[in-house]
C-alpha cells in the first residue's frame, strides 16, 4: 500500500503454484518406486497368450457350442471358420473366469458359447486345454 509515498508491505506473498521441495532421497525412491510400476505393467503378457492347461474349476452350462473363435471386431466373430454376430454386451470370460474384452482374443482360441434369440453370441467361455479336451 501506499502511504504518504512510503510502500507499506503485507510480508512475502505465498505462492501456490511452485514445486514442493523434495530431497534427492525422497525423489529417487519415488521414481523407483513409479519407474518399476510401469515396467511392470508393461511386462504383462497379452490374453491372448496361450490357453493354460488349468483354469478355475468351472460348470458349464450344458446347453452351449463347442468351436475355436476369432474375434475380427467388437461386433463379429468367426467361429470354426463360419462369421458370427457378437450380440451388445457379450460377456467373454477366459479360463479363469475374468471378463474379457473381444479385443483382447487376438488368436483362434477354444470356446464354448451361447446364442441369444437372434442367433449372436451372447456368452463365450475361453476353454483351458483340459476342458478343450473334453467333449
């Protein structure tokens, strides 16, 4: 302020937008820590690696199909080599019972499925080689 020409001031004003001091240590850990999360999460193999020997102990319904699918897009499939419509919302799970989603199948993989009323597949269940195995 100004008073009688003499500039009369409040005391330094705080700054809210300036880095927080941070000691080396506390910075090197942080990054360390940070650094080994995202090469963690890059290391993870996609879903569509190969199908395990063993899943989860699992019931199937006995009403489904048995093929190998290839998804091509989120809305068609090809299931022993016959192009098929994935129905809206489709729930795919692997062979540990995880939802999946349809990009996620970059390869052929054994399933069995259900249709809806319309003839789409509605729900596929990623086989583990042993229930691959069983007729």
């Amino acid at each position: 302020m100004l008073a009688d020409g003499v500039v009369v001031s409040a005391g330094p004003r705080p700054v809210y937008n300036a880095g927080m001091p941070v000691d080396p240590i506390t910075a090197a850990i942080v990054g360390s820590v940070v650094g080994s999360a995202i090469q963690e999460i890059a290391n993870v193999p996609p879903p569509g690696s190969p199908v395990p020997i063993e899943g989860v102990p699992r019931l199937l319904p006995e009403n489904t199909l048995k093929g190998e699918m290839l998804v091509f897009s989120p809305i068609s499939a090809s299931v022993d080599g016959q192009m098929k419509v994935l129905a809206p919302g489709v729930q795919i799970r692997d062979p540990f019972n995880t939802v999946v989603l349809p990009g996620m199948i970059r390869q052929p993989v054994p399933v069995r499925y259900q249709t809806d009323m319309t003839g789409a597949i509605s729900k596929v269940w990623i086989l583990s080689q042993r229930e691959a195995a069983q007729p």
